[in-house]
C-alpha cells in the first residue's frame, strides 16, 4: 500500500461477478456479493455460492496488472508455511471490463495493513531476502 494513493472508487455488476467467478468455479451459483472496502489498490468482493455452498474472494487488479504474477510468486515463496488463500483462477484481463482478475479460496481473518510490523516477528530471514525480487 502506498501512503500518497488514494482509494480507488469501483463498483461490479453482479452479473459480472457471475461471469467472473464462473470461469473459476464452473457452474457455479452467486448467492450474495459484498464489495470488501479494504482495498487500496485492488477491487475486492465476498462472493458467497450457493451450489456449490463455498465463499470466494474475487479481487480486481485496477492499479498494476504485474500484481496477479508478484502474489502468486509470494505465493510459492511461502510454501503453505503460512494461511494464504489458494488461487482458483487468474487472467491478464476479463470479458466483462478488460481488467486482470483473480479468484480465491475465502480464509476468515483481519487484512494486513501493515505487514511488515506483524511479520518482522518470528518471520523465517530467508522470506525477507526474497522479498526484493519479487517487486517490479
């Protein structure tokens, strides 16, 4: 998160959502939609299915496209050392608005809001050697 953005206003049909969240849950049902406003840089949504009965987060890259490959590479960095959400589907862009898009496996908790205050504790050295690499 950078200091001088300001947050990104964006709204979603929920027919897009159902478009969207289709390509990663095939057949799937959109029982309820909320716009998650935690987001600075990105578009998030809760996306509860009614069949099959799951929650996904849909998230909607409006400021840097190269954010989808950086997550995923975090991503693989971790290694399921910590709770991630698992990645059901990306694309570069969408039928719906051209923008990249990602589908995840919904985890409860509080978002990071500032990461590094949390994770400078206990945090294996090797993750933060790492991390460098994965900016632009």
């Amino acid at each position: 998160m950078r200091d001088d953005w300001d947050q990104v206003e964006f709204n979603l049909a929920p027919n897009a959502v159902q478009t969207l969240v289709g390509r990663a849950v095939p057949g799937c049902r959109v029982r309820g939609v909320e716009r998650l406003s935690q987001g600075w840089a990105n578009a998030n949504y809760r996306v509860d299915l009614e069949s099959p009965h799951r929650t996904v987060r849909l998230r909607l890259v409006l400021r840097d496209p190269a954010t989808v490959s950086r997550e995923s590479s975090i991503r693989k960095l971790l290694g399921g050392e910590v709770p991630i959400p698992h990645i059901l589907h990306s694309e570069p862009d969408n039928p719906e608005n051209g923008l990249p898009f990602v589908v995840l496996d919904w985890i409860e908790g509080a978002p990071w809001r500032r990461p590094s205050r949390i994770l400078n504790r206990g945090i294996p050295s090797r993750w933060w050697k790492s991390l460098p690499a994965l900016r632009p």
